[in-house]
C-alpha cells in the first residue's frame, strides 16, 4: 500500500490540539499532559494524514490500557523507541507504550515517561522545525520522496530514522544556544 504524504492543511494543528485536550480528558488523572508532536504539528509541513499525539505520564502502566480503550484506542506492539545515534541513555530510558485509533481520523498515541529523554526529543524535534521553516520543507521534500519510493510503512520509518537523527543533532546544537526547555 502506497505511503500518503498530504501537503500542510490549516487545520492540522488546531485539530491536533483538540484531539490532545480529548485523549488528555480520557485518561486522567493518569495523563500528566498530553500533547499534538508530529508533522501535522508544523505549519506547512507534508504530512501523513495521522495525527501524532504524545501523552506523559508518570508511570507506563496497564491501568492506561481500559481508558484509552474506551476513548477508541488499540494498543500496538512498539514498546521502544529508536535512540539517535550517538546516545549514550540506557536503552530503558526510550521505553514507551504505543497506541492507534482509525475514527474519526487517524491518531497515534505515543505514551512516554515525564523527563524521559524520548518525550523530550518529540517536543523538541517539533519546535525546532517550527523555528526553521526551510529546514521543515527540506524535511517534507525528503519524506514526499521516500514515500513515492516505498510502500512498506516500516521501510519507510527505518529509512526516515538516520534523517531525524540529523536533525536532532541541529535541534539539540539550538536547544543549547536559545535555553529551550520542553
């Protein structure tokens, strides 16, 4: 099946915030926050039409499992998340849980420990593409390439991580110089 990648959409952002405030609501007092990550979270970023939510939380526990069932969510198989080169974190520290929800738009929601180093890189990731505009159209440009060039999802994420990697190194060089906190 061909990879979607759907040019920015005004609405993206606001929907995502939205959808955020929705799973943050289903699964309190266990949701610390719960925020809209992603593509479809920089403005005139391509997309897959999914919505990537990140939801902090203090504990990855079972118990999130029935709220979030009930909010329409499936849990998926992904526990880990990939570690940029050149990390030194004790692979524990990427752990997560992962979950899905097709209706009434695709949603993905990564479940990451509060100050665990791969919820900080999703916000991170996101606002340093917000602050560089031509580097989040150089970012769509690659990734409307890869897709026309895979149609296996997994392929696709495995060829986009190294690229991410790079960007990450950017962002964290920024990060440093502008005292950007999460």
């Amino acid at each position: 099946m061909p990879i979607r990648i759907d040019p920015s959409a005004a609405g993206w952002r606001a929907r995502g915030l939205e959808l955020a405030a929705g799973v943050h609501a289903a699964a309190a007092p266990l949701s610390l926050r719960v925020e809209h990550i992603g593509s479809t979270a920089i403005p005139g970023l391509a997309a897959k039409p999914v919505y990537d939510l990140q939801m902090s939380v203090a504990a990855l526990t079972p118990a999130l499992d029935a709220p979030l069932a009930a909010a329409g969510f499936a849990r998926g198989p992904y526990e880990h998340d990939h570690v940029p080169a050149g990390r030194t974190d004790a692979p524990d520290r990427w752990r997560k849980r992962f979950y899905t929800r097709d209706a009434p738009e695709p949603v993905n929601l990564h479940v990451r420990l509060a100050g665990s180093p791969n919820e900080r890189l999703a916000l991170l990731f996101r606002d340093w593409l917000r602050a560089h505009p031509a580097a989040a159209a150089a970012y769509a440009a690659f990734k409307t390439t890869l897709a026309g060039h895979l149609d296996d999802l997994g392929a696709y994420t495995d060829v986009k991580d190294p690229v991410v990697d790079l960007v990450v190194a950017a962002a964290e060089d920024w990060a440093a110089v502008t005292g950007w906190r999460p």
